[in-house]
C-alpha cells in the first residue's frame, strides 16, 4: 500500500513540475533526482546516497548476484540517459539534484555485505562510500572526463562504489 501511494504521489508531482517540459524532460528529471532526494537543499548526493541504502535491503539486497547485477546496468544505462537529460534541462553539467549516480554506487558499495547484514555494516558502506564520492581521489576525479553527458555521471560514482565495495571486503575479510 506504501508503495502505491509512493509511486502515486511521485507520478502527481512530476506531472506538475513544469508545463514547459514535456513528460520525458519530467521523467528524466524525476529519476535523476530519486523522485524529491535531489531537491534536497543541503547534500542532495548524501540524501541520495541515504535512499539507497534504505532501499538496499528491501530492492537490491535480496536479489540473487546475477539479478544484482542485471538491477546495476539498468540503473547505469537509464541514469546515465536521466543524468544527460537533466543537465540540458538545467543547463548544468553534473548539477547537484542528479542523484541517481549515487543509487548506483552505494548498491555496488554494499555488494559485499551478502544479504546476511546489519545496520553497522549499512552505515560502514554509507561512509565509506560518500567518502569517495566526495574526496574524489584519482582515478574517480579523472573519470568524470572519461565518457561524455549522463555517462560520465554515472562513471564516477561506479568506481567510487569500487572502491568503496572494495575497502568494505577487506575490512570484513580481516575482521572475521
């Protein structure tokens, strides 16, 4: 029921974003935010990031890896058309409200964690994550140049989730 309504309330507001945009400038706008995440005014990429991990054990978690996987391109591909939408619409490249990169690399952060999780572990892959995204050190940094429009977008935070997912998998390796 929650989520009918979610979805309800998500269809409502993108059909009154603006009358000058057409429902596919809506639709782009409305995925690239996480429906309202992006519209956050302070750290629109950390309350992304913050949907994600929220939505991880009920979406993504639970899905066998090759589903997980299947789950990671699609949001690679469409994000990377909402992304290179959303930035001709607000004229802007990589503008703050496009959140759904963070989507894709906080799910590819928490690979390691299985399904067998608990909330640390959750906030472990949050930091660690959001670290990256915002420090950006080489090579994350040098990828949003890599490929043009939403899919250099996109990039950065796939390998920010790497390397995120990464240091996560040492961590539990050594600590177990």
């Amino acid at each position: 029921m929650g989520l009918k309504l979610g979805a309800a309330c998500f269809l409502i507001r993108m059909q009154f974003m603006s009358e000058s945009r057409t429902f596919s400038d809506n639709l782009a706008l409305g995925i690239s935010r996480l429906a309202v995440a992006g519209l956050s005014p302070k750290g629109p990429g950390t309350c992304g990031s913050l949907v994600a991990v929220l939505l991880a054990p009920l979406c993504f978690m639970p899905l066998p890896l090759v589903w997980q996987l299947a789950v990671l391109a699609v949001i690679f591909f469409v994000g990377s058309w909402a992304a290179g939408r959303a930035e001709r619409i607000l004229n802007e490249k990589d503008p703050g409200q496009v959140v759904v990169d963070e989507l894709l690399g906080q799910w590819i952060a928490i690979m390691p964690l299985g399904t067998a999780v608990n909330a640390w572990q959750l906030l472990a892959a949050f930091i660690l994550f959001r670290t990256l995204d915002i420090a950006k050190p080489w090579p994350i940094k040098a990828s949003e140049n890599w490929l043009p429009g939403g899919y250099g977008v996109m990039l950065d935070d796939l390998i920010a989730g790497l390397g995120a997912a990464g240091i996560l998998w040492l961590g539990l390796y050594f600590l177990a």
